[in-house]
C-alpha cells in the first residue's frame, strides 16, 4: 500500500521524523553562510515544541490545526505519524511507545499497521533500550 516504509527501513530512521535538515548540513554553500537569529528562519513553535508522543496522540482535524502552514502538510498525518511511530521504537521512547497503542485503532490502515510495527520493533532484542547503550 501506498506511503508504508520499505521493508527493513524503520530502523534507518534512527532519531530523525521528518525534514531536510541534513540537506542544509551537507550543502557545500551553506557552509559559507553565517548562522541568523531571524525568527524567520527557525522552525515553527508548533514543530519545535512537540514531544514525540504528543504528535502520536494527534488525530487528523488537531494535526491540521497544529500544523497547517509548516512543512509538515506535505506528508501529512500519515507520512509524519508513520515516521514518528519508527522513531519511537526505535529510542524506545516509553511515553511515545504508549501513545502508540491507540494508534493500533487508528483509521488509517497504514498508521494501523505502523503502530503494530513500532511495538513489536520495541520489543525485538536487536533493538537495545536506551538504558543499554
């Protein structure tokens, strides 16, 4: 089905949900340029303040109305929910790792099946606890 992970790629994600950030790390021009404390140039308060769980808690109307006008209405609640639930099991984040158990209900197929993914990934032993490290 459309917009599901590649088979075997949740754990690429690592710790990284959304954006082209390392775009802007890895650009030779961006090296010149000197950093800006324009508010303008830093990412919305509604992104920059949003706990990993507390996006997994969001349903369709409260995603749109927290994130219209940034960029993450170009994935949308599937694509960034879908990536957060594979950032969860994989920092085995508790608190976004129990958000995700309502997402098991969710209406969305793909959200459905990513949150059964991102418990069962939580609970495989290649994947270490933080705490393991």
């Amino acid at each position: 089905m459309k917009d599901r992970l590649p088979p075997g790629t949740a754990r690429d994600l690592g710790d990284w949900v959304f954006g082209c950030d390392v775009c802007q790390e890895v650009c030779p021009w961006n090296h010149k340029a000197e950093p800006v404390d324009d508010p303008a140039f830093l990412p919305a308060a509604a992104v920059r303040e949003t706990s990993l769980a507390e996006l997994l808690r969001l349903d369709e109307s409260a995603f749109r109305g927290r994130f219209t006008g940034t960029p993450f209405e170009r994935p949308g609640r599937r694509g960034v929910l879908r990536n957060a639930l594979a950032v969860a099991a994989n920092t085995s984040d508790d608190t976004a790792l129990g958000a995700a158990e309502s997402l098991r209900r969710d209406p969305d197929p793909v959200l459905r099946e990513a949150a059964e993914a991102a418990l069962q990934n939580a609970r495989d032993p290649r994947n270490p606890r933080e705490s393991e490290v």
